[in-house]
C-alpha cells in the first residue's frame, strides 16, 4: 500500500530569505491509508506548520510534499480539518454548516444531505439540525465542525489541537466520539497536540518534534489496539508510553 | 416587562420636562419668538402650516431615501470588487477616501449648475454625502476574517469568490445594516444642505426662508420635523436589522 502523504525532506521558513526564521528543517514522514499519527512537541517545535504543508497551506521552501504520491499544488483540495475553535458560520444551521464544503466543492447538495443526517446521528446532534452554532455548547459546536470536516469524505483529516479548548469531561467524550467516527470512516488522520495523553490514547503512533528549527526527534508505535476504551488510561503501559515520551519532549 | 415600558416612558418624560423647562424660560424671560421661539409657539405654527410643511418634508424626505438607497446598493457594489482583490482596493479605495475628505456641500452649486434646481442635485449630494460611512464598514467587515477560518475553506479548496459569497458577505451584513443608519442621518444632511444652496422646496428651503424673513417658530418646526423623520426611520431600520440578521445578535450585550 502506499502513504497518503509522504514529506521528504521538508523545510519551512518564514519572511523573506535574508531575515526569515526557519520553523521546520528536514522533515520525513509518511503516512498509511487508516493510519492515525499524532504530532506532540513543545510550542514553538513547528508542528502546527507541518500540519499545514500537509494541507497545502504552507509551501515548503524545499523537499518534497506527496498526497497520494502526487505532489501537493498550492492547496491539496478536500482534506478535513479541525482547529482549536469550531470556526462555524453563526447565519447557518447546524446542517447547513455542515453542507458547506459540500457547497464549496461541487454543490451537489441532494447526495450528500443523507450523508449529513449519518453524521449528525454519529456524532449526537440528531435534533439540533437546524438550530444555530450559538445556540449549542462549546462541545457540541465541536461535533458540528467535525461533521463538516468529514462531510465530503477527505482522504485525509487533519486535526489541530482539537479539544484544547474543550472541559475535561467535554474532551474525553470527544476523545471516544473521535475513535468512533474515524474507525468507522477509516479515516487516516493526522492530529496535532501537546497533550501527550491524548496521543497515547488515540493514536497508531506518536512523532515528537522539537528543537529550533523544528525536526523529529523520534517516533513512537502505541501498540494498543483501536478503538480503546477510556480506562487503557490507567494501565500501565499506557503510562509508560505517557512518561517515554515526555521524556523525548523534555530535552 | 416593566423594563420595556420604561424603555418608551422615560424618555418621552425627559423630553417632556426639557419642554416645560424651555417654555418657562422663554415665557419668563419674554424672550423674543424671533430670538427663541417657546414649545407651544413652534406647535401653533407648525399646525398652521401643517400641509405646507408636509409638502416640504415629502421633498426632503424623498430625496433623502432616494439618495441612502442608492448609496447603500453603489456602496455593496462596489465593496464586492475592493473585497476581491487587493490589487483593485489599493487602486481605488485611496481616491474614495481622498474625494470624502471634500466638504460635500461645496459640490452643491456645481451639481445645480449641471442637473438645475430640482430633485437631482438633492440627491445626488444625498448619495455623495451617505455612501462612505456605508461603504468603510461594510468593505472591513468583508476584509477581516479570521486566519484560520481563511485556512480552513482554502483546505476543501475554496475559491476567493466562493469565500467572498459564502462567507465575507453574509459577515459583513450586519455591519452593512447598522452603517445604513449613519447613511441616513448623513443623506438628510446632504439633502437638506442641497435644499439650502440649491432649490426651492423641501425643509432645508423653508428652514433658510423663514430664518431670513425671522420667523424663527417655523424653522423650529422643520428642525424638530427632521428629527422625528429621522428617528422614526431608524427604528424602523433597527426592525429590519434584527429580523434579517438575527444571528448577529445573538448576544444581548
């Protein structure tokens, strides 16, 4: 099988070539079909840039990007993505936030509203078809925007910092909504954090970057097997994967 | 609900009591009517003239309103393209904001010199003195918007005239709305100017008439007419803004 995406030899930098900073140097990282990676570091390491080459919205000043063996041109059309903030419409319904890509992509509305109705019963926002994005709580807004990153079916998604904003309680529902809905979609996904826990839990495996300019420092396989439930928190291993790779964050 | 009759009473109270206080003063101090006119004298002359004046107000007012809708729709219009492109907003907008540092009313006797007296140069310096305050907030809110919102439609691959209908647009609604009110006072300033320099008829006429013949009761009426006017559109404004867009506001600050 061949990776979703493929950076060879990636560098970033920012400004202009005489008083840039260089965010992320020599980056390779490839990603399987179904694969879920998490990228952990300290802020600063790059990884929310690594993030956005791979969505095309960053353009490496050198090395390669690859979606599906194909370069990436300007910008990869159809991942999903998740931010920090749900960042929906306030003068659209839940629904038709979630149709938006759809809009944007080919306006086939009609084949997709079955579709959305899926999601909508996945993610536990039957019912709240129609209401407004402000009229929900902050988890719920959440459900919504991943309802949108997924509509249109993105070879990839990509995740950053999703449930940061989110209440403890909020998060590990989402945590196993997460899993659920990616398991079932068959998502490859890339996620983007700086809690370690949640990678742990969530992710295939876990690549550390760190330093000035940002690289990988090491990768780590979570060999649980997914979904998991929420208590694998509290073992053992669990724990020892949490405390390796903080380790590999500290220094 | 006691908060909302309070809402309309105290006001209208407060109104009240400069209106009794204004005609003690006048009465007491036998203040000429041509110097201050009292409350009761200004309501006198304007029932006398109660037909006259509405004639007068119908003037202005039509050619107030005529000259905000077409400053709101040139306004929108023109916001589309300066939202567009850079290029376009860098190329234009510096000359709009150039011609707005014109004192509108010194185009007056141009505009009667080429259009003559009657409605057009009312509302044509109407539209010229109404369509900067619409157009700046309205072209801002289309500009700003948020990195990552930006981020996030470019990701499923939106084009920049999708992000502007889908998403520039419909944000910048509500503060094209609410900029349709500083459109209106300035398009009665504008109209009214013009009625000054340029016409005769409409309230900016009788206004410049009967203060120069001293009959200071009736240039009162048309002043108090012209807010009323104008009060009573915005609220109606006001009416239209909550309903068409409600999910602006969505918080009651």
């Amino acid at each position: 099988m061949d990776p979703v995406v493929q950076l060879r030899k990636v560098s970033v930098r920012y400004g202009n070539s005489n008083g840039g900073l260089t965010a992320v140097a020599d980056v390779d990282l490839s990603v399987m079909p179904g694969e879920v990676v998490s990228i952990v570091g300290k802020s600063g390491c790059g990884k929310t840039t690594l993030l956005k080459v791979i969505a095309g919205l960053v353009r490496p000043v050198s090395g390669e990007v690859l979606f599906n063996n194909k370069g990436v041109n300007g910008y990869s059309k159809g991942v999903g993505m998740l931010f920090q903030s749900p960042l929906l419409l306030p003068w659209r319904t839940v629904i038709k936030n979630i149709l938006l890509p759809i809009e944007i992509i080919n306006g086939d509305l009609e084949s997709y509203l079955s579709r959305a109705y899926e999601l909508i019963e996945k993610t536990g926002l039957k019912g709240y078809e129609n209401s407004y994005p402000w009229e929900l709580s902050g988890g719920m807004q959440q459900r919504v925007a991943l309802c949108r990153a997924l509509i249109h079916k993105p070879p990839l998604l990509l995740l950053d910092e999703p449930f940061s904003a989110l209440d403890a309680i909020t998060r590990e529902e989402m945590w196993n909504l997460l899993q659920e809905v990616i398991t079932y979609e068959k998502c490859t996904t890339i996620l983007v954090t700086h809690d370690v826990r949640e990678a742990v839990l969530l992710s295939d495996r876990v690549v550390v970057m760190g330093g000035k300019p940002g690289r990988i420092k090491s990768e780590l396989m979570i060999n649980f097997r997914r979904p998991r439930d929420l208590m694998v928190q509290y073992t053992k291993e669990f724990n020892d994967y949490v405390v390796m790779i903080k380790n590999l964050i500290g220094d | 609900m006691r908060s909302k009759k309070v809402k309309i009473i105290n006001p209208i109270l407060t109104l009240l009591t400069i209106g009794v206080f204004w005609e003690f003063v006048v009465r007491t101090l036998n203040i000429p009517n041509y110097v201050l006119p009292s409350p009761s004298t200004i309501f006198s002359t304007a029932a006398k003239y109660s037909l006259y004046l509405a004639f007068n107000l119908l003037d202005t007012l039509v050619a107030a309103l005529m000259g905000l809708a077409i400053a709101a729709v040139f306004s929108l219009a023109l916001s589309l393209p300066l939202a567009y492109s850079e290029v376009i907003r860098d190329s234009i907008y510096p000359l709009i904001t150039g011609f707005n540092a014109i004192p509108r009313a010194a185009l007056v006797p141009l505009l009667a010199l080429w259009f003559g007296l009657g409605a057009v140069p009312k509302v044509l310096t109407a539209f010229l003195i109404a369509f900067f305050p619409i157009l700046v907030p309205t072209l801002t809110a289309m500009i700003t918007m948020e990195k990552e919102l930006w981020e996030m439609l470019q990701s499923f691959g939106a084009s920049k005239g999708q992000i502007l209908t889908k998403v520039a647009v419909p944000r910048a609604m509500p503060y094209f709305l609410s900029s349709l009110h500083m459109g209106l006072t300035s398009a009665f300033v504008g109209a009214v100017i013009a009625e000054m320099v340029a016409s005769d008829k409409g309230l900016g006429y009788v206004i410049l008439s009967s203060t120069s013949r001293l009959d200071t009761p009736l240039a009162f009426a048309c002043l108090i007419l012209l807010a009323l006017t104008t009060f009573v559109i915005s609220k109606v404004l006001s009416m239209v803004e909550r309903r068409v867009v409600k999910w602006a506001y969505r918080v009651n600050i």
